[in-house]
C-alpha cells in the first residue's frame, strides 16, 4: 500500500467557537392572571407563541391575553414569536387537571374518515395497552361527530375513563381522563399503531408522538400571590432573552411603578402601558403618570386611549421593537406610524394632545384624515427610538467585544496592537448601526474624546478611542484588563416636524 499524503502535507481543522449571541429585542414578554395547561406546572413560567392564534388555543378567544396578542401581532413588520408570562396576582386554588394528549390542528376534514368502517388505534393507560378498534364513520357529517363514535368505544373500552373531544378552536382533537388528578394508574401516552387488521387512523388524528403534546395529570394546588416585581424576576431567572414588557391584566397605579422601577433596574428593558383615565394625562402630583415623568428613565411608553381600547400600547411597543437593527436604512422613529388594530382617536383634542406630550404620552389620532401616532416619546420625553436604539447597539457591542476576546484562536494581546484589535472589532458594530440608519455623520457638541474635540465632526457617525497601555496602572496590568474604549455616537435622529417660510411679491 501506499503512504499518506499526510507525510508530507498535513492539514487540520482547528475547532472554531461559537460565540454569544446578540439578543432579540423583539421580543415581548406578555404578563397574565390568567392560566393555560402550561401554567399548571408550578415551575412553568412561560409559553412561546408565534400567532394570536397561539394564544388563542392556550387560554382561549374571551381571554385577556388572546386580546392583547391581537394587538400586539397586528404590528407591521409582525414579530416572530413572543413570550406569555405567568403572573400570579392573588392566592389561586388551581384545581386537580386531568391527563390528556392534545393534539396539533388537523388537515384532513371528516370527509377522509367517511370510507372508513374498520378503524383503529391504540394509547397506553397507565400500564396497559388499549385498543379501540371496528370504528364506522360513514355516517359523520363533522369531525365533532367522529369524536362522538370514538367516545362510544372508548367507554366501553376504557370503563368511562376516557373521553376524546373535537377542540374547534385550536381545530384539533384532544384525548384525556374524566377523572383529575395525580393517578399514574390512568396516565396516558400517545395513540400508536399496533399494526393490526383495520385502518389505522392515529395519523388523522394527529395524536400520534412528534403530532401531540402530553400533559400529566396534577392534584389541586394553591399558588400563593405573587408581586409585579416577583412575576418579573421568575421569568427572567428562567428566561433572559426578552426585551418589551406588558400587563395583560389590568394593574394599579402601584404596581405600574412597581413594574417601572424593576424593568429601569434591569438589564436593557421596557415597558408598554395603555392608559384609559382622561385624568390621568393632568399635570397633577396625585397622577402616577406625571410622578413617572418626572423621573424621565427612558424605559416606559404609554398610549393614552379615549375609545375604550385597553390594549392600544402593546401594538405601539410591537411597532418600536420590531426594528430590525441589522439591516439597511431600517431604524425608525414610532411618530407618524399606523396601528391595524386600533381605533383613531378622533376626541383627542389639541388641549389633550398638548396635556400628553407634556408627559411623554402617545395617542393615535388622525391628522387631516391620516391617521397616525404621536409623539413616539418614552414617559418623560425621550424619544423611544432613541432608548432602544443605543439599548441594541449597546447590546451588539457587548456580545462583539465578548466573541472576538472570547473567540480568538490566539490570546488577545495586552499591548496597542491588542486594543486595535478590539477597536476594530468594534467599528464592525459601528459601520452596522450607521448602515441601518440610527448614527449619521454630524457635529460633535459632547465632552472631548480623544482627538475628538467640540465642534469637530464625526464622519462616520462613530468614533472609538483608547489611551496606550504605557498609561496602565500596575494593578489592572495584573488584573488582565485592557485599556477602557470611550465610545462617540452621533444619532441620525428623525425629523418630525418642519417650518415652511414662503415669500411672494406681485
């Protein structure tokens, strides 16, 4: 035999790392008192959704949640996913639940089952196998009736243990125990074939492993109340990844501050509130709003609503978050936009619009016939884009500074050639955020940085600078630490308003 090649040549592949990731900041954690099967779980504190849909076949079409989900995925560009967040706002008796198998929507109608007279499938209960089998179906007429002639074999079969019901909503069938509670004697698993004579008909059902979700059964509990601040911290020992924050439920004035001061104390959050009160728009102490806007944080965005929409601002939060940082031209101010699921506000009057913008409060009026929203201000008077422009540029600088020390294949030196390396791994981030449109070139009217003095300007919009290492102390030197990098943004800001000067002469 030959000799390898490797003798000569010999390449490996060395393993790359795969870094940290930037976080979404679309994504919206909506806060509920409201309990879907998930929720049961004492440890559960959240669904992911990616439709109102979703929630509507977690905790139904009446509920709260389902409402503020339509608003908030009516929102153009739509988010991909949110987050439903449990809230336990007063002591809950949560009743026994029963065992189930739910199953995904389904696409065959009852017209498939029609030809049907032989079918079968079969699940475990607890430690044996069940069969239920000679199924007829030619008399349906809807897939309701079909759950029905299944029912009646499964109540003979199962000694009325068993029922199966034909879920409208979610459009899917749903297997499960009469009887609650914690009883691994009537468990149940997913339906199977068994491959006997018949027709199998797990796969209509969609009840089958990789089609069905398994829910166990649990004993009645009581969850004890829980506080704003508790709801928010639990999810988020669970679950970091989110950015937006909304109450489905309504909540009072002291735990709207509640929510403020946490989501202001937090890592990069904000927080959507829709105010309905006329009252609350005064410049009065006694106003949680105005108490709000005087601490001017920069993290709450209220729409205030007269139409009795109470679910008006988490469509304004879903318009602001939706922004997607990494692309061209796509940074946006929130002023001017149209909301799909809200009613123009055609009582606001130029009295209440100057009452709102004294506080930072949004409304969505109509302005000659077009309807649009404004001010696109934070509670206070910052402009929203601006909190959460420099919330995912801060953001994409961290996880970039982090990958590239984190990544390298070779240790990032602690000398000026090492902190070139950072500071042009640094203008990547830069060059991104004047792509999409947040930074511009433009005077720099802020303290000096380095070469950059008051009244210079900055071309690209971004300036990062960094003293030598000849000016480290001894201790960072022996902490491993490099130099600091002062950072200069200047925003592109976004016109809102204009003044038109016209002169004529005969």
């Amino acid at each position: 035999m030959s000799l390898s090649i490797n003798q000569v040549v010999n390449v490996s592949v060395e393993q790359s790392s795969s870094g940290a990731n930037k976080r979404d900041m679309s994504v919206i954690a909506i806060f509920t008192d409201e309990m879907c099967d998930d929720f049961y779980d004492m440890n559960s504190r959240y669904v992911t959704v990616a439709s109102a849909d979703d929630v509507a076949n977690l905790f139904g079409t009446k509920s709260r949640a389902y409402k503020a989900a339509q608003g908030l995925f009516s929102a153009r560009p739509k988010l991909k996913s949110a987050l439903i967040a449990k809230y336990v706002k007063t002591d809950l008796d949560v009743a026994a639940t029963a065992y189930k198998v739910a199953g995904s929507a389904v696409s065959a109608s009852y017209v498939s089952y029609k030809q049907i007279t032989d079918g079968y499938f079969s699940f475990m209960l607890g430690e044996q196998m069940v069969t239920i089998d000679t199924l007829s179906f030619k008399t349906v007429s809807s897939l309701d009736d079909v759950a029905k002639i299944i029912n009646a074999a499964l109540k003979t079969k199962t000694n009325d243990k068993i029922t199966v019901a034909f879920d409208e909503t979610g459009n899917r069938f749903i297997l499960q125990t009469i009887a609650s509670g914690c009883d691994n004697s009537v468990k149940l698993g997913y339906v199977n074939d068994q491959v006997l004579e018949g027709t199998y008909i797990g796969q209509l059902l969609n009840l089958t492993d990789g089609k069905a979700t398994i829910y166990n059964g649990t004993d009645a509990t009581i969850y004890k109340a829980e506080s704003v601040a508790d709801a928010m911290t639990a999810l988020e020992n669970q679950y970091q990844n989110w950015y937006g924050a909304y109450f489905a439920n309504v909540i009072t004035d002291s735990e709207l501050l509640e929510a403020h001061d946490w989501v202001v104390s937090a890592d990069l959050k904000v927080l959507g509130y829709t105010e309905t009160r006329s009252a609350n728009i005064e410049y009065l102490d006694a106003n949680i709003l105005k108490k709000l806007a005087k601490k001017n944080s920069g993290r709450l965005m209220v729409q205030y609503n007269n139409t009795g929409d109470e679910f008006a601002g988490i469509e304004m939060m879903a318009i602001a978050l939706s922004t997607v940082w990494a692309g061209n031209n796509t940074a946006k101010t929130v002023k001017f936009k149209q909301q799909a699921s809200v009613t123009s506000d055609e009582k606001i009057t130029l009295n209440e619009a100057t009452k709102c913008k004294r506080l930072g409060i949004n409304y969505y009026t109509d302005y000659s016939g077009v309807n649009m929203l404004a001010e696109g201000t934070m509670v206070g008077g910052t402009f929203i884009d601006v909190t959460t422009g420099l919330d995912a540029f801060t953001n994409a600088l961290q996880v970039q500074l982090f990958n590239k020390l984190q990544g390298a294949s070779s240790k990032i030196p602690q000398t000026d050639r090492g902190q070139e390396i950072l500071i042009a791994s640094a203008k990547v981030i830069g060059e991104q955020f004047r792509n999409n449109g947040f930074i511009a070139s433009g005077k720099w009217t802020g303290d000096e940085i380095g070469e950059l003095v008051y009244g210079g300007t900055l071309e690209s919009g971004y300036y990062f600078y960094s003293d030598s290492f000849d000016t480290q102390d001894t201790a960072d030197r022996n902490s491993r630490k490099m130099m600091p990098i002062m950072t200069a943004l200047k925003l592109a800001g976004a016109g809102h308003s204009v003044d038109v000067v016209v002169k004529y002469n005969i």
